[in-house]
C-alpha cells in the first residue's frame, strides 16, 4: 500500500476530501517519527 492509497482510505472512511485526509495523515506520521 503506498501513502496515496492510504490516505484515499482514510479519506473515504473518515468522509474527508483527499486534501483533509492528507493534512491528517502527515500530522500522524510527523507525530509518530517525533517520538
């Protein structure tokens, strides 16, 4: 699965736009690798 099919998943399953779904993504991943 790469980061494009990832965040059209969640994407579809949070009801979000793709852009929404990415700004989350990357403020999870970003706070995960911070810790």
């Amino acid at each position: 699965m790469t980061k494009a099919d990832f965040i059209s998943l969640v994407a579809q399953t949070a009801g979000l736009t793709k852009k929404d779904a990415t700004t989350a993504t990357d403020a999870v991943i970003s706070t995960i690798t911070d810790v």
